[in-house]
C-alpha cells in the first residue's frame, strides 16, 4: 500500500465558518477538489505549500514534515510546488528560457539537466517559439507558469484552476500530459476546479462543502457543470465571421431575424470598427483590418486559440490600448490612435473623455485582482462611483444595491481584496463594473474561477442587459449559448 504524503487533521480555515478539513492524500494519487467560491480550496492549497501555518489546534502533515514547525517549511518547497489561478503572480522574468531555469537553478539542478527539462517541458507545454514572456496571452501565460512547476519536478503538484483560460482542446492536452508526467514518475497530483476534464482524470474526487471535505461517492462521481450561458433561452445566433484567428458570433435575445444590410449599415449607437490594426512594437500585426459593428441589445461571443488576440481586442474596444490605424467609434466618441494618444492638446482634455467612455464601456479584464485595491470588496465596488464624484455613504449604499440586484451570493465584504477567493474577486470585479450600469460590457473570460451559482447569476446579469437593450461582448472558450438558428 503507497503511503501517505499528506494528512490534514481537524484544520480550521479563516472565513469560511465552523471549517474543520480532514485530508489523506497517498503517494501517486490524482485528485480533484470542486466546491463553491469562497468555500476554502485555494485557502487549504495554500497550506499544504507551507503559505499559511496551521494553528495549533489543526495539524498539516506533508511528507511527515509538520507544517507548524517554521524549520520545515525550507524543505517543503523543494517538494511541494502550486500554480496559482493567476500566472502573472509567479512569473518572473521577461525572457522564456531564463524564467523556466529560474527554479531548477535554485534547487542545485546541474546545468545541463536543466537544459534538458526545459526542452522537455517547452515542448509539453506547446510553447515552441515564444521567447517574450510580456507578450504571451493570458492562456500562454499560464502554460509558461505551469512549466515553472514541471521543470522543477516536485513530488507534489497542486494545480488551482492552473488551465482555465486554455481552449478546450489545449486544456485536454495539457492535463492529459501532466497526469502521464505524474504517473510516469509517482507523484501526486492535486486539481482544484470547476471543470469535468480534472474530475475524469482523478482517482478521487472530494467536495469542499460547509468548511469540510466530503468524498464524492460512486453513484456521484459524474459530477457535471454546464458550460457557461449553455441553459439560457430566447439566445438566437444570428451571425458568425472569423477575422484570423478570431471569431466573432452575434446573438439576439427574444428576436429571431437578420438582415445583412441592417446588421452592416445600422444607424444606431454602436462600437464601430474601421480597417483597425494593431501590432506589438514593430512586429507583424497581430489584428489587421478588422471592420466590425457591435450594437446595442446584442450579446457578441469572441473565441478563438491562446494568442491569436482576443484580449487585445478588447483592450482595444475598452480604449485601454490605440490602434495602429484605422479607427475605433463609440457611439459618437473616436477613440485616440498611437497618434492621437501622444498628443499634447488630447492628455490635456482626455480626463472627461476618459470619464465619459468608462460610463459607456465596462470592461472585466482576464486578471480580476488588477481591479483591486479597496480595504475591501465593497470598498472596492463603490470605488468606481466614487471616482464619478459621488460620495462614500451612497456609493456604498448603492454597491450594496448592485450586488443585491445582480444575486451574487458570493461576497462576505469586509474581507480584504487579497483574501477572497479567485471566484470572489472576479465577482467583486464585475459588480464594480456593473455598478456603472454601462452601455456595453466586456467581459474577459468570466467564468474562470466562478462556481456554478456565480456563472447562473452572472448569465441572469448577462441577460438583464440585453432586456435593457444594452450590449455585452463576452471573451470565453467555454461559453456555449442556447443557439435555436440551424443555419448559425
């Protein structure tokens, strides 16, 4: 029989009321852990890797090593290794070789092992050819973070929702990879997710429910999640245009019609894309003469491979980033161009533009915590229509009002922005844009992190807007709407 590597005895987690979290985990097994935002899975992986210290009435036992003791934790991180929700937390260097030797440097690996395991987890990781680490994707981020972990060969993985922005068919390959790496060489695996692909490939799948943790049993074991915006109804596709790598689909809510014309030349408010381009310094373009409409009272779905540049997109349709050339309009604003942007007379006069396109354009972005800053997550809500000149009493008495309307249960508020969970700060994210009531939406994959009650909710707010004729982009691999349009 393997032995045990890790035991957790009557652990009690900070927040998550009347926790007690008992765990044995064996040598070479493969779990997984599912459970609802703020129900303690990240809080627990961050005890098992020696970040948080038990207390004395709760013990954490890795490798017979007893993680209260501080002259244990030295040793623990040479076994003991996590990647994190979000990859940008971990990543260190700018240039791909030199972030991936970063660790096995430290553990004393001879040179040209390390050369050896880098070339082996590069090629794992699907990242042949990119060398700038500052200008990978989201997804290529997190591929870069967990080879961090892989080239390092830790007896202990602890993967937190590591592959949440992969295309379903990268995110196959890449647990498929990590189980046969873990099987091939004994060690132990441990998932936390909101995903089926981890569940399937587990020995054991346990629920962290209540503050506790509960093996799912046979007759439960197949645990499914729908996809998000999969159950909605009255979602009709009506249009879909690839632009590169990026697809662009368009639905109506309640309204089965298209006419191209209409579509094309509507006189309308709209976020209007002229011939746009955009490229990274002098490099080939990444977007390159896109000309597209987005309306009001329509739900666009952005999909598209790791890389290709669905965020940038974004970025660009936010006015977080100018255009190379062409031109963006937003209803009757032009968005500034490298050009424009550097101008003298427009820094001049942009803090009312700027303040006019953030109350008409709403954008999550991909790293909720890049949102945060408050002393907490109603703090944090509030922030917004503070910095609109209202004052502190009514924006939090109306950030109180948002998250009521919009059914988040997520939120215990007075935490601070570093101690909710990834699935709460990205709610507390959405909720401080939301509080805006903005006329289009951006939402860059949303669903990462969130439980099944945050993506329900989040698709109710999704399609309250769309009965108030506002607009939402949604940037997702996993988004699937009810379409009803056979010819879609």
């Amino acid at each position: 029989m393997s032995e045990t590597i890790i035991s957790v005895k009557n652990l009690r987690l900070p927040f998550v009321y009347d926790s007690c979290v008992n765990l044995e985990v064996k040598r070479g097994e493969i779990i997984s852990i599912y459970g609802d935002n703020g129900s303690g899975k990240t809080t627990l992986a961050r005890y098992l890797t020696g970040l948080e210290r038990p207390e004395k009435m709760g013990q954490v036992m890795v490798a017979g090593m007893d993680l209260y003791k501080k002259e244990n934790l030295c040793k623990l991180r040479r076994i003991c290794s996590m990647v994190f929700q979000s990859p940008e937390e971990q990543l260190i260097y700018r240039q791909m070789k030199a972030e991936l030797a970063f660790g096995p440097e430290n553990l004393g690996v001879p040179s040209h092992e390390i050369a050896d395991r880098i070339q082996k987890v590069i090629s794992l990781m699907r990242l042949e050819k990119k060398e700038d680490i500052g200008q990978l994707s989201g997804g290529e981020k997190q591929r870069v973070a967990l080879a961090d972990i892989l080239v390092m060969e830790p007896e202990i993985l602890i993967l937190d929702e590591a592959a949440s922005m992969q295309e379903p068919g990268m995110r196959k390959i890449i647990y498929d990879a990590v189980c046969r790496w873990a099987k091939s060489k004994n060690r132990t695996v441990i998932f936390i997710t909101h995903f089926e692909e981890e569940l399937a490939l587990s020995d054991r799948i346990l629920e962290m429910k209540d503050g506790q943790l509960r093996e799912v049993g046979p007759q439960e074991e197949r645990v499914t999640f729908l996809p998000f915006l999969a159950g909605t109804e009255k979602l009709n596709g009506i249009r879909k245009d690839t632009f590169g790598g990026i697809v662009i689909s368009e639905y109506t809510y309640g309204i089965d019609v298209y006419d191209e014309k209409e579509v094309i030349d509507y006189p309308g408010p709209k976020i209007r894309c002229e011939n746009i381009s955009f490229s990274y310094r002098d490099d080939e373009p990444l977007i390159e003469n896109l000309t597209y409409s987005f309306r009001k009272g329509r739900l666009y779905v952005i999909k598209g491979e790791t890389g290709v540049g669905k965020t940038t997109l974004a970025e660009l349709l936010a006015g977080l980033r100018p255009v190379t050339s062409g031109q963006i309009r937003v209803d009757d604003m032009i968005l500034p161009d490298k050009k424009k942007s550097r101008s003298r007379k427009f820094r001049k006069e942009r803090r009312e533009f700027w303040k006019e396109i953030r109350r008409t354009v709403g954008y999550v972005v991909q790293y909720p915590e890049r949102q945060l800053f408050g002393e907490n997550g109603l703090d944090d809500i509030a922030y917004a229509q503070i910095n609109m000149g209202l004052s502190y009493e009514r924006a939090i008495g109306l950030a109180r009002k948002t998250l009521e309307e919009i059914n988040f249960e997520i939120l215990n508020t007075i935490k601070r922005p570093g101690d909710l969970s990834g699935g709460e700060r990205r709610s507390v994210a959405i909720a401080g844009i939301l509080i805006l009531k903005p006329d289009y939406l951006i939402l860059d994959e949303p669903e990462a992190g969130l439980d099944e009650k945050g993506r329900r909710a989040l698709e109710q707010v999704i399609l309250h807007m769309l009965k108030q004729g506002r607009g939402v982009i949604v940037i997702s691999h996993y988004c699937e709407p009810d379409s009803r349009r056979d010819s879609f």
